[in-house]
C-alpha cells in the first residue's frame, strides 16, 4: 500500500515514460513525464479492461482516492460502470448550472444565431431581456409555471401591447421547448397560456388615411432647414414609394437604374426585403419599384448630398453607416404626430388612399396591383414574372400619387446643403 510520503517523494522516470505507483485493488498514482501526478482506478466491466480518472495528486490526496475508489467499486458490484456514472453526473451538474430560466434562454439564443437574421436575433434576445428576465430570469426553469408566465405577459399587454405580448409568449414557448429536448425542463407553460391572453389584431401603425393630412405631414417634416438633408429626402421617398422605412434607409446608389430614361426604376435586392431566410438568398425574389418622375428627382439629389460612395443617406456621424432605424420616427414624434402617423404608416396611406380612388373610379383590378406595389407577392406567382407584372400600370399609378403627395411641396434639390 502506497503512502503520503511515498506518493509526495514520487519521481518520474528517468526513461520518460509514464511511472505507475500501484497501490490497492485497482487504486494506482501515474506520474507523467512531467511530473504531473494522478489517480487512476483500474478495472474491468462487461470483460473490458477501463481506467477511471480520479484527479490529480495532491489536490485528491491518498485517502479520498482510496475513497474514491470504494464507490467505484460499490458501482460495480451493482451493474454500474463507474466511467458512465461519472459522465452522467457531469451532465447533471451542466444542467443543474444551466437551470434558471434566463441561462437556458441564452443559451437557446446562441444555439438559433446562424438560422436568425442579426436584427432579428437581437430583437428576440432584447425582447427577453427587458420583459423576461427581470421575474422569471433566476428562477429555476422547472419551478416556472403557467400563471407566473401570464403574469410577466400581463405586464406586456398593460402597456396596450398585444401583439408584442404574443410575440414575447412565442420566444419563451422555444425555450421550454429546447429546454425539453434536451432535458433541461418538462413542461411549456408558455404553450398552455396562448388561449388565456388578450387576442392580438396584427401590429397597428398609425397613420394618415386622407390626402391633404399627409400632404401637410410631408410638408412639416421635410421643410425646416435644421432637419438633416438625408431626413428630408428619405421622408419624401418613403412616402413616394411606400415601401418599408428599412428598405429606404439602407437604400443604396447601384440599385437606382435608368434615372435618365423614360422608364426608372429601383432595384432592391432579395435580402433587404421582408422574406424568410431561404428567399433573401434567391436573387429571382429581388422587387423593383417604378420611379416617378419626383422620385427621381429625391434620389438624384441624395446622390449629389452625399459623400458615401454607396450609401443614398448616410448618417451624420459615419459615412459608411445609414441614418438610424430611430431617426424619422423621431422626427414625426417631434411635429406632434404621435399615435396619428409613423413611417412605415405610409404603406397603409398610400394603399388606403389609391385603392379608395380604384374603388370610386370603378377600376377593381387595381386592387391587386396596388397589392403588388407594397410587394405583397401572391401565392402561386412566381418571382421571375412577379418583378415585372403589371409594370405599366404600376408606374401609372406611381405617377398619380406622386402627383398627388408632392402637390405644393419644395422641389427635392431644395432640400440639399448649397
């Protein structure tokens, strides 16, 4: 049997090959070349010779490996292979590390990064973060039920939030379901409160619905002198196309086309536009938007004011960086248009609006191209023929409203810096 000072006293070999100490049933200490001392337990199972790591010497000292060893040995006399138990239980304690609700939540987020859009993924993890976290985020996740789930949700729909409030249900759903699979939980309370919550009517943006309101809005915003000439021009372009406010504010200069010809256009990539993952990399989904002649004008006066090579409206501070995500929203809110308009209220506006005009002047097939326009894409068109469906009539129409948007404003080069 082997002793403390013994082992302590222990050298390599001076061959500089592994030297092996035994001491009893099975116990051995392994000196490495090194220097570096560990327990080993040797036996067999199932007619296989194992070894069993211990830990290093001294840190395990003589005693607790002789210990050690007697449970590795009890394992064995009940059908237990030691070298299992041992990594079952570093799974046991993973978990037991990983059980509150916010350390599995992140962990599930970083497991979803590659399949989720970078903005989106930090959409979802900033929704927990602020909504989720403060109540359930220390609790361990088996301990979370449903009436402590509809309360964090509660909250959310008090704030006149429904929409976001299921949103928010959906993201903890996905934890408790990852969580299952893996072990981790055994229940969804998130999935059992969907039917007890308020019921959500889609996402409501406010907006104008009548011509000479929007009118007065577009004037206001874009005509004070202090407004930031890329603010300016992004409005009226917002506003005369009608597309997505994201979709103009990383708008960029190779995707404008025959500005100088009777029929412009604006080319938007697949991977700007609102589609799943798999069609932002199909080039056939990109959406071309016809140009009206004072939409033209916005986006060759954006090329004259800015000094990005790519960018059509670049931020104040970087050139390479496009105004925020924040910046026309928070112009609206300052001319005192909060809960009456935002910017991405001009789709509903212009849709409104034209298909109103559609309705009065008996022309009915309008409504799918003004559907069109927004780049609602019907099921069952592919998207080859999609881009160029209609194209006349949607350039007509991007005429009427321009005329009827812009009717009495500034002209768009009046709007630039001198």
């Amino acid at each position: 049997m082997l002793t403390d000072a013994a082992c302590r006293k222990a050298k390599p070999s001076p061959d500089g090959k592994e030297r092996k100490l035994p001491d009893t049933l099975g116990l051995y200490l392994a000196i490495k070349p090194i220097a570096y001392k560990v327990w080993r337990f040797k036996y067999r199972f199932a007619s296989k010779e194992k070894k069993l790591v211990i830990g290093p010497y001294p840190d395990v000292s003589l005693s607790e490996a002789r210990a050690e060893r007697d449970k590795a040995r009890e394992l064995l006399r009940n059908g237990v292979d030691p070298s299992v138990d041992r990594k079952q239980r570093k799974v046991v304690a993973l978990a037991e590390a990983l059980d509150t609700f916010e350390l599995l939540a992140r962990a599930w987020h970083r497991s979803r990064l590659k399949s989720l859009e970078p903005r989106y993924a930090k959409d979802v993890l900033s929704r927990l973060e602020k909504n989720v976290f403060p109540d359930l985020g220390s609790l361990p996740i088996k301990q979370i039920t449903p009436p402590m789930v509809l309360a964090v949700l509660r909250k959310v729909e008090g704030r006149d939030a429904n929409e976001m409030a299921h949103r928010i249900r959906g993201h903890m759903s996905d934890v408790f379901v990852w969580a299952i699979s893996s072990g981790l939980a055994e229940q969804d309370p998130a999935g059992t409160v969907r039917k007890a919550m308020m019921p959500s009517h889609g996402r409501q943006r406010p907006a104008l619905l009548e011509i000479e309101p929007a009118r007065e809005l577009l004037h206001k915003i874009i005509s004070p002198d202090s407004v930031y000439w890329a603010t300016r021009l992004s409005s009226m372009l917002l506003a005369l196309t009608a597309a997505r406010p994201g979709v103009v504010r990383l708008a960029e200069r190779g995707e404008f086309e025959n500005l100088d010809g009777p029929a412009p256009l604006w080319r938007i990539p697949a991977a700007k536009m609102k589609l799943t993952r798999e069609r932002k990399g199909d080039a056939t989904f990109e959406f071309l938007i016809p140009l009206a002649p004072q939409a033209v004008e916005v986006v060759k006066a954006a090329m004259m004011a800015s000094r990005s090579t790519t960018l059509l409206f670049p931020g104040v501070v970087k050139l390479t960086k496009p105004i925020s995500d924040s910046t026309m929203s928070k112009l609206y809110r300052e001319y005192g248009y909060t809960g009456q308009h935002v910017p991405h209220g001009w789709r509903s506006t212009f849709s409104t609006i034209v298909n109103r005009i559609a309705a009065e002047q008996g022309r009915q097939d309008d409504r799918e191209i003004i559907d069109l326009m927004l780049a609602h894409v019907p099921e069952g068109v592919e998207p080859i023929y999609n881009r160029y469906l209609y194209m006349p009539r949607r350039r007509e129409l991007a005429l009427e409203w321009a005329d009827m948007v812009t009717k009495g404003l500034p002209p768009a080069a009046s709007l630039i810096p001198a």
